[in-house]
C-alpha cells in the first residue's frame, strides 16, 4: 500500500454516486447528503482492518492529510438509527485511536427509513461489530499486497 493508492475525496464520491446510483437501478429511491456522524456508532462492513494499510494511514490522518469523508449508509429501524460504514473502515478507526468522537460522511439514506441492502448483510454475517472493535491483523502471507508484482494496477 502507497500514500498514492489511498481514497481520494474524489475517488469518494464517485463511490458515493455508484452506490447510490445501484440502489436508483433496483427500484430503491435514496438520498445523499454531508453531515457529521459520531465515530462509535459505526458498523463495520468488513471483518478487520490491516496493519500496514493502518500504520500508513494513521499519520496522514493525524496530520489532517488524509481529511476525506467516509461513506455511511443510514438506516431507521425499530432501534433507532443503525449507521453502516461502507468505506474508511482504516480512516475511522484511526480517528477513533486519536480520540476524535465524530468524523465527516457522505451519508446514504432512504425515505422509507429502512430498504435492503448487501451492507447491512455483510456486516450481519460478521456480527454488526462497531469498527473500534475490529482487529488490527497482518496481511496473510500467502495473499499478494499492493506493492506485490502481482497485484493489479
């Protein structure tokens, strides 16, 4: 992993209009907007976080050169309002080991308030954890990094 492959604030919204714009395809009708969420309130959407990939990220964000929003999906359900991270899983929980409360999202959410989504399954499937409990694991040494030869790009 180089600085140069992180996510840019670019790069985050041209997610952001992918999302949305797969949710428009399945009939789905969702809303975007910017806002503050509190960081310990966020679902993960993946199993762990890797090491290498946090060490390089801790100091940018640290030092506010990696200030770019990460993307939410928000739902109301019967408990209230349950908030998924869909990406900046490492930026999150970099901010939380900083002891920040709250962080900038792109945030996705639904007029009927809950709709389905691959999301909330994924992050069912690995137990709804909040991204501060997420382990902090070295890359299995079989699977190529970012900087491998194999890698793509």
């Amino acid at each position: 992993m180089r600085p140069e492959d992180l996510v840019t604030h670019e790069r985050q919204l041209h997610s952001l209009r992918d999302v949305t714009e797969g949710y428009r395809q399945l009939g789905i009708r969702v809303e975007s907007e910017v806002k503050s969420v509190p960081l310990h309130s966020l679902i993960a959407t993946q199993n762990a976080i890797e090491r290498r990939k946090f060490e390089l990220v801790l100091p940018l964000v640290a030092t506010g050169e990696l200030d770019v929003p990460v993307l939410v999906e928000e739902h109301y359900t019967e408990v209230g309002y349950r908030r998924y991270l869909i990406d900046g899983h490492t930026r999150t929980r970099a901010l939380i080991e900083l002891g920040e409360r709250s962080t900038t999202a792109f945030v996705i959410w639904s007029p009927a308030g809950d709709w389905p989504s691959n999301f909330v399954r994924v992050a069912a499937e690995y137990g709804d954890r909040p991204v501060r409990e997420l382990p902090i694991v070295d890359l299995h040494p079989c699977e190529p990094d970012d900087d491998s030869e194999d890698a793509p790009g």
